[in-house]
C-alpha cells in the first residue's frame, strides 16, 4: 500500500470528516475501558483523524496524549481540537522507524488499523512505541464484515482486509500478552500488554 495514495485520500476527506463520522459514545467508553485509558497515562493516538477521541481521552485525565497521523489536513482539523496542553499532534508516519515519539503507556488504533497496511508489520512497529507493561489497542467502532464491505467499495486502494479478531490475536502474541479479544456486529477489539 502505497503511503502517499493514503495521505492524499485521508487529506481531500479531512474538512468533511466529521460530518459523516458521528461516534457512539457508549462504544467508544467500552473501548477505551478496554484499552485501559485511566487517570495520569501516557496515551498514543495512532492514526488519531481530526481528534474524535480527544474529549473521551480528556474525561479520563490522562496524564498525556500524543496523537499521531499520516495526513496533513486531518492534523490541521485535529489541531482545533486541540485546546488542551496535554495534547501534542504530530503529523507523520508512525510505523516509520526514523519517526520520533515518546514511548507510551497505551497505544490505540480507533477506526484505522486496516489503513496501516500489513498487520505484522504495524503490530512489530507499534510495539516500540509501548514502555514496558504498556498496553496496545486495536479497536473499531462496528463489525469487521461492515469495515471490510466499506474498504471494498470505497477504500481499497488505502486499505488492507481487517483480519478476524482471533487471527490479530494470534499476530500480537508474538509481540504481547493477550489481554482482550473481542468482535461482535458493534465493536472489535484486540489488546496485549507489553
């Protein structure tokens, strides 16, 4: 997957992103309980859009947020977000190994993983982001089967299949402990801890 081709469909979306990306609460405080978002962590936002997360984050006084993604322009969105000093946006491509960012104690991928590119090769990426007992989350808001149907109409230049929960599971025990491993028609949810 070609990561210009990434940057350049996620940017021409970027100012009208929130418009048709409406979360669900509920879902997303169940994956963040998930994720073990709790008071004074060090959270990583991978592939965080236009901030979707950052008021659900900040509820849970985290004691930092650095959030991270490909596209310029979902960045500059994010950035009107971003009235809180806890958060720190950074526009790059995360899974580059030259990519500078501070370890963290949770690391989440909401609604993106697919985008990544090969599962192994991100899960391998994201590990060293995780300070020792961290927590990597991977988790979508809807079932695998809608995000796959979705990717094949519209997104399958940007995108890899979203592989079955079990099988992510299977690619994070060779990095992490297995904490979480959970798909339903509502949410998806792969965690391990470092």
């Amino acid at each position: 997957m070609n990561k210009k081709t990434v940057k350049d469909f996620f940017d021409n979306l970027a100012k009208d992103w929130d418009s048709f990306e409406q979360p669900d609460s509920a879902v997303i405080e169940k994956i963040l309980d998930y994720a073990d978002i709790q008071i004074g962590c060090s959270v990583l936002d991978i592939a965080c859009g236009t901030g979707i997360l950052f008021p659900y984050y900040l509820k849970r006084n985290p004691l930092s947020i650095t959030a991270v993604d490909l596209s310029e322009k979902m960045c500059a969105q994010a950035e009107k977000k971003c009235t809180d000093k806890r958060i720190k946006i950074i526009c790059a491509d995360i899974l580059d190994t030259h990519t500078v960012t501070d370890k963290a104690e949770r690391c989440l991928v909401f609604n993106a993983f697919p985008h990544l590119g090969n599962a192994k090769d991100a899960v391998q990426a994201l590990c060293r982001h995780l300070v020792p007992g961290g927590i990597l989350t991977v988790a979508h808001s809807e079932s695998r089967e809608s995000i796959n149907n979705r990717h094949k109409e519209k997104a399958f230049s940007v995108s890899e299949p979203l592989p079955s929960a079990s099988d992510l599971a299977d690619i994070f025990s060779e990095y992490l402990e297995i904490i979480h491993v959970f798909e339903d028609e509502s949410v998806y949810i792969v965690s391990g801890r470092m």
